[in-house]
C-alpha cells in the first residue's frame, strides 16, 4: 500500500514538473522570437506608417520564387511592409525581371510598388520598360509577372521593332507578343519583300488607328491611316496576316498616290506575290500629267455616275466653217489620244487586280468599266468596254469586247461592248481597242480591231453609221490618232486611217 502511494506520488511530481519546464521553454522561445534582428533597420512611425516592416537605403533588391530569381532592382530606398509581401522602392535602377518563358527585361523609375505574392510590379514617375523588341516609357506602367502582361492605362512613347511608337494606352503580352491599343502611332521601319520578290528590304512608314490589337499574328486596326512618303491608305478596317503577308482593308478603303487616287469597298495586298486586289464599286482618279508632282495629301473623291451608253447625248457640233482656229484644235485634241494624260480620267468598274512587281507592272480592269473625262470647255469623251487590261510596263490599255459563244460564228459588231462616245458626236463600237499613254514613244497612239459606229461631220446632219473602213465591212481595222471625217481614211488630214 505505502509501496503504490509513493509510485503515485512521484509520477505525478513528475508530471508537474514536466508541465512547468514545458511551460519555461514556450516562454522562452516566445521572448527569443520577439527579438527583432532588423530593429537598426525600423523606423521610428506614427499611426500613418504603423504597416511599415523594415526600411533600408542603397541596397540591392533580389526576390526569388520556386528558387529562381524573378526581379531585382538598385533602389535607394527600400521599405518591406509587415505583411512581408509588399515592397515599396523609390530610386529605382538597373532593374531586371524575367518571365515564365525564361525572357529577361530591364526597367527603372523614380518610384515603385512590388507584391511577391502575384509577382506584380507598379512603378511610376519615369517608368520605363524595355525587352529584346521594345522600350517603353510613360509616366507609370504594371507589369503582371503572373499573367504575363505589361498595362500602361496613360499615354506612353518609345521604340517598338525598328521605328518610334505613341499610344494612349497599350496592354502587351510578354508571352504571345499580342497587345490591344488605343490611340496608337508608329513611324518607321517595316520589313518589305524587294521589287524583285526576292530576299527583303525595309520601307518606311507612317501608320495610325484609333484602336489597334494582335491576336495570334494577326493585326487589327479601327480607322487605320498608312502612309510610306508616296502614298497614302485609309480604312475603317484594317487586317494584316504576319504569318502570310496579306493585308485586308475593308470598309470603303481610300488609296491616294502621286499618280492615282483610289476608292473600294475592299481591298487585299498579297505581299509576296506583289499583288493587289480592289473590289466593290471601285474608283479611280488617274491625275493628269502636270499634276503628279504635287503635293501627296488626303482630298474628296467624288466618283462619277456610271451612265449607260445611249443614255449619253452628244452636242450638235459647229459645221466645219463656223470653228475658230481654237475651236478646230480644242475639237482635235478631245480626237487625240494624245490628251489622255492632259486631263484626269476618271475610272469605275467592280474590280481591278493590280500586279505591282517592277517589271511586271500590269492590271486587269473587270465588271463593267466605264472612263469618263473632261477636257478644256466642258468637251467630254466616254468610254466603256467588258474588260479592260493595262500594261504598266508599255503604257497601254487595251479594252476588248466579249467573245461569242461559238467561236466560228462572228458576233455583230453592233453589240460590241467596248464604245467610246465624246461630246462633239463621234461613236465608235469595237471589237478591242488599244491606246498608249505614254508621251514622245514612237508607238501607235491608237489601235483597234474590227469596228461599227460614227464620226460627227459638221456639215454632214444624217452623220452615217460606217463598219469597218467601209460601209458593210465586217473585218475593218483602225491604226493611228482618232481625228476629223466622217469616213475612215476622209476628212482633214488622215487622223484615222486603215491599217
């Protein structure tokens, strides 16, 4: 009995003192863990600053996650918050911080905000941003580490690839190279096939839209302006396929050069073939000769109604005695293919494909095209034909007429689509016709197959109908400057003539 009540005894003495000396080291390690190895290092603060942890100056700042280092900084003054994830850092320098993909990039600015956690950077007054392809400056900017985003939400400028860029505001993926802008202005170089198709060469260019966004190689721009120094682009809509070089403007696209001004309802540019494609009510101004040199600039383009050729009349011209010396040359120059280039020609048709290589410069004109041309005092000459091919190279047009069904029937000539009307009462049906734009060349002015139609003679009221080089013919053929007469070969001087 005594035996068991000692055994109680000293195991429950035991125990006390087991729960006492338990208790002495809690305490201990409780006093050990308040001291506070970065007291030199805390500020004295008031209620405003009590979330401030530690402060330090001059030091070098390196975060490391998953045992990587992810950012790191020169700062000159550092301060850790007592959540002991948020860094505030002023005098920002020589700052680097890498991305999942293992890409580096540098930053720096007057100040900044850094929460590991989310691996997310704020910094502001002066903040700059550069990678392998850009560097970005704006007054402050995010960069989302955890979702691979740099977010500048205030107007921004700096390099992007080979030229200077300006934004109101840009989001950019540092994953996919994907970004979405408002605002956005690039000016300079773009990477461009050669006029030879071969290897590249670098133009430059102008570009702006007031919203621009990538998604995976494709680029889109919402009223999109371009401009390389000679001509110049606009669009509601513009599309280009990085990965294919095609570029698609739609929406009433606008195209202004030293030579030609354009207007469509769509127009796409395969760029490595050198080629371009204009759909849907598609106008051209082909400017006149003196007036290419002028200054490149954006003006009204007011196309022409497409008319249909007998609803076109033609003025009763003076007879051959009532012309003055003036009117008789003014009368001869609207004749002359000579003067296509005097004045400016005015184009419609529903699609025009454009070869642009340097030394394969050529266009088929497709979809009822019509030309319409004013010359001096209001004289007009019209045309129309089925279709029409010009040679860039040569400097000719021809237009051809459709091709019957059966090729061994001849189709009549008086359905030949290909006409040309003028205001002084000449109309002219053709097989095909050709005519050179090119000035001081010794090549015929004026080519056609076979014919049907009229030439106004002043003192001649019944104004004949004539085929061919005579009256009947079927296998007439015209060769030179469309002058007076009203017979092939008649008339003063002998402008138009059989081969």
């Amino acid at each position: 009995m005594v035996s068991s009540f000692r055994f109680l005894a000293r195991n429950t003495v035991a125990g006390i003192g087991l729960v006492l000396l338990t208790w002495v080291g809690y305490q201990g390690v409780m006093n050990l863990s308040r001291v506070d190895a970065f007291a030199r290092y805390r500020p004295k603060h008031d209620g405003a600053t009590e979330k401030l942890g530690v402060q330090m100056t001059g030091v070098r700042f390196r975060h490391y996650h998953g045992g990587e280092m992810k950012l790191a900084a020169s700062v000159d003054t550092i301060e850790v918050m007592k959540d002991r994830v948020t860094y505030q850092l002023t005098g920002v320098k020589d700052g680097t911080f890498t991305n999942r993909q293992g890409q580096k990039f540098s930053f720096s600015a007057g100040s900044g905000n850094y929460q590991s956690m989310r691996e997310q950077l704020q910094i502001s007054k002066g903040a700059q941003i550069a990678g392998a392809d850009f560097d970005l400056r704006a007054s402050e900017l995010t960069v989302a580490n955890d979702r691979q985003m740099v977010m500048v939400d205030v107007p921004l400028r700096g390099h992007l690839k080979s030229g200077n860029v300006e934004a109101k505001t840009l989001t950019y993926s540092l994953y996919s190279g994907d970004f979405d802008a408002e605002g956005i202005h690039y000016a300079g170089k773009i990477d461009l096939l050669s006029e030879d198709g071969k290897g590249e060469n670098q133009g430059f260019w102008d570009v702006k839209g007031e919203h621009g966004k990538s998604r995976g190689g494709i680029q889109y721009f919402d009223n999109g302006w371009a401009s390389d120094g000679e001509t110049i682009i606009t669009a509601p809509k513009i599309e280009r396929n990085t990965k294919t070089d095609v570029l698609t403007a739609t929406g009433g696209v606008k195209y202004f050069s030293k030579k030609a001004n354009m207007i469509a309802d769509k127009v796409v540019v395969y760029r490595k073939e050198k080629r371009s494609v204009l759909t849907g009510n598609v106008f051209m101004l082909v400017k006149a000769k003196k007036d290419e040199d002028k200054k490149l600039e954006v003006v009204e383009l007011k196309p022409f109604q497409p008319e249909v050729p007998d609803n076109i009349a033609s003025k009763r011209p003076k007879a051959s005695g009532q012309l003055s010396d003036d009117e008789q040359k003014k009368q001869d120059d609207l004749r002359s293919a000579d003067s296509l280039r005097s004045y400016p020609l005015q184009i419609t048709a529903s699609q025009i494909v454009y070869w642009y290589k340097k030394g394969e410069r050529h266009a088929e004109i497709t979809g009822n095209p019509q030309a319409y041309q004013v010359c001096a005092d209001d004289a007009w000459r019209r045309m129309w034909t089925f279709k029409a091919f010009y040679d860039g190279e040569k400097e000719t047009l021809r237009m051809e007429s459709k091709k019957g069904e059966d090729p061994k029937k001849p189709v009549d000539p008086k359905t030949f689509e290909t006409r040309m009307k003028n205001s002084v009462g000449d109309d002219l049906r053709f097989e095909w016709m050709t005519v050179s734009t090119k000035e001081d060349d010794d090549v015929t002015d004026f080519e056609s197959g076979i014919y049907v139609g009229k030439l106004s003679d002043p003192d001649n009221s019944n104004r004949e109908e004539k085929s061919g080089a005579n009256s009947g013919t079927s296998n007439g053929s015209l060769k030179g400057p469309i002058g007076g007469g009203t017979d092939p070969g008649k008339g003063k001087g002998p402008k138009l003539r059989r081969k």
